[in-house]
C-alpha cells in the first residue's frame, strides 16, 4: 500500500513536472518570435527611374507566425500624381512561390504616398520573402521593380538562450516582487481579519445597546404615562381642593355674619331690658301746674 502510494506521488510530481517544462518551452519560443521581430534591424531598399523613387523598409530577420512590417514610400523630384500602386509578396514553400500579400491603391493624389503594410507569415514560410512593386503615374507610365526583403527562419538555440536568460532575470524580478507582493498581502489580510472581529464585535455591542435602548423606552414609556396620569389627578385633586375651600371660606363667611348679627340682637336685646323707665301721672302733672 505504501509502495503505491509513493509510486502515485511521484507520477503526479513527474507529471506535473512535464507540464511545467511544455509550459516554459512554449513560453519560450512564444516570447522568442516576439522577440526577434523586435530586436531585428532593418533595411531600406530604393528604386528610381524618370524622377520618381520607390523607397522600402523591412526588417531583415523574422520569424514564422510573426506579424511584419514593409513601409513603402513613394516620391518624385517633379509635381506628379499617383495613378495606381500594386504591391505583391510572395514566399517560398518548396519549389513553388506563394503570395502572402496582394494589395492595390487606384485612387490618384498627388506624391509622396506613403504605405505601411503589416504581413502576417505564414508557419510554413522559410527563406527570404519575394516583392514586386508596380506604380503608375503622371510623369512615367509603368515603375516596376522587384526585390528580397526579409529573412524568414525559425527560431535558434543561441537566441533561445539569450531569451532565455533575459526571462530568467525577469523572473527572479518577478519572484522577488511577488514576495513582498505577498508579505503585504498577508498583513493587509491581518487587518482585514481583525477589522472583521472588531466589526463582529461592535455588531454584538449594538445589538446588545438596542436591546437595552427597546428596554429603557419602554420603561420610559410606562414612567410617561404613569406620570401623566398623577399629574392629571393631582390636577383633578387641587381643582377639587380649591373648590372646596371656596366653599369653606362663603360657609365661613356666612357663618362669621350670623354670628355676629346674633351677637349684636343679643346685646341690643339686654340693653333694653335694663333701661329705667319714667312714669307720669296726670295729678303730679296737674298739681304742678295749679301751683303756678
């Protein structure tokens, strides 16, 4: 059981090993045909005839599957117009030559025309690619020219190796900012965990505060309408109180003058019970008067 265990690990790390390897190959000679389109020099050819040129420029060295740039120029010593431009490209594949490229300008204007054609070479394509030019204009009727241009191969060992080290070293960039790509990640990732507890907790903390909050309100609630309803009735209370002591006092008052015109009939009343009293006879009252 060990035994297969240990076999399958190591197909699995052989297998995965072989992946790796297709993959850095491929990545290789993908990067390798990029880069020797763009580390290749370039030439310029040129074609005069009755003052009108007929300048090219390619790039010397290319690589099948790649994407190529011929820019042609055309100019004239003497005020002329283009009348047609025709431009061919063609590539070897065995014995026989193959167009890649088959492009025509028919609109007149008047020179320098300039054109940028981007070619797209064929796998297949090996050796040095094959142009022919055919301009039409106002000063000579037919210039036509013909020439070798860039050199298609396929990719060689020594500029795999070059590649190769150039990609080395990016890597070893690369790695190296990938480590404190990574180091930053893990601290921010830190943070962010504890940013998160932090959050749950207040989250808690919250639903914990308005629970209580609900819970006061209510309570508050209650007191309010307690203290609104003893309010209303020591209101109701006093206003009871205050009527009745209105009462109190006419009552008071009422009484307070009784008792004093009783006081008063009372002593009214003894005084005249112990007043004198004069009597007069009608002899006094003669005899008074005869003596006289």
């Amino acid at each position: 059981m060990i035994n297969i265990n240990l076999s399958s690990i190591l197909d699995g790390n052989v297998m995965l090993l072989k992946k790796n390897v297709y993959f850095l190959i491929a990545l290789i000679l993908i990067a390798g045909f990029i880069y020797g389109a763009q580390a290749s020099q370039t030439k310029t050819v040129s074609f005069s005839s009755a003052g009108v040129t007929i300048n090219s420029t390619f790039p010397e060295e290319a690589h099948p599957s790649e994407v190529v740039s011929h820019n042609v120029t055309i100019t004239s010593t003497s005020p002329a117009t283009l009348r047609s431009v025709t431009i061919v490209v063609k590539a070897q594949q065995g014995q026989n030559w193959q167009e890649i490229y088959n492009g025509t300008d028919t609109i007149s204007q008047p020179l320098p025309k300039s054109y940028n054609l981007q070619i797209t070479l064929p796998q297949w394509v090996n050796g040095r690619l094959y142009c022919s030019i055919l301009v039409r204009t106002t000063n000579v009727g037919d210039l036509s020219t013909t020439f070798y241009s860039t050199a298609v191969s396929e990719v060689t060992f020594s500029e795999i190796q070059i590649l190769y080290s150039e990609m080395l070293a990016n890597y070893s960039s690369l790695k190296s900012d990938n480590s404190a790509l990574l180091s930053q990640y893990n601290k921010l990732l830190a943070n962010c965990s504890s940013l998160i507890a932090d959050y749950d907790t207040l989250v808690t903390q919250h639903g914990s505060l308005r629970s209580e909050y609900e819970s006061l309100r209510s309570e508050y609630n209650q007191l309010n309408q307690t203290y609104t309803n003893e309010t209303d009735g020591m209101r109701q209370t006093i206003s009871d109180s205050e009527n009745a002591l209105i009462i109190g006092k006419i009552v008071i008052a009422v009484l307070v003058v009784a008792v004093t015109v009783l006081a008063l009939s009372t002593v009214y009343a003894k005084r005249k019970a112990h007043a004198p009293y004069v009597v007069i006879n009608e002899e006094t009252v003669g005899f008074r008067s005869s003596a006289h």
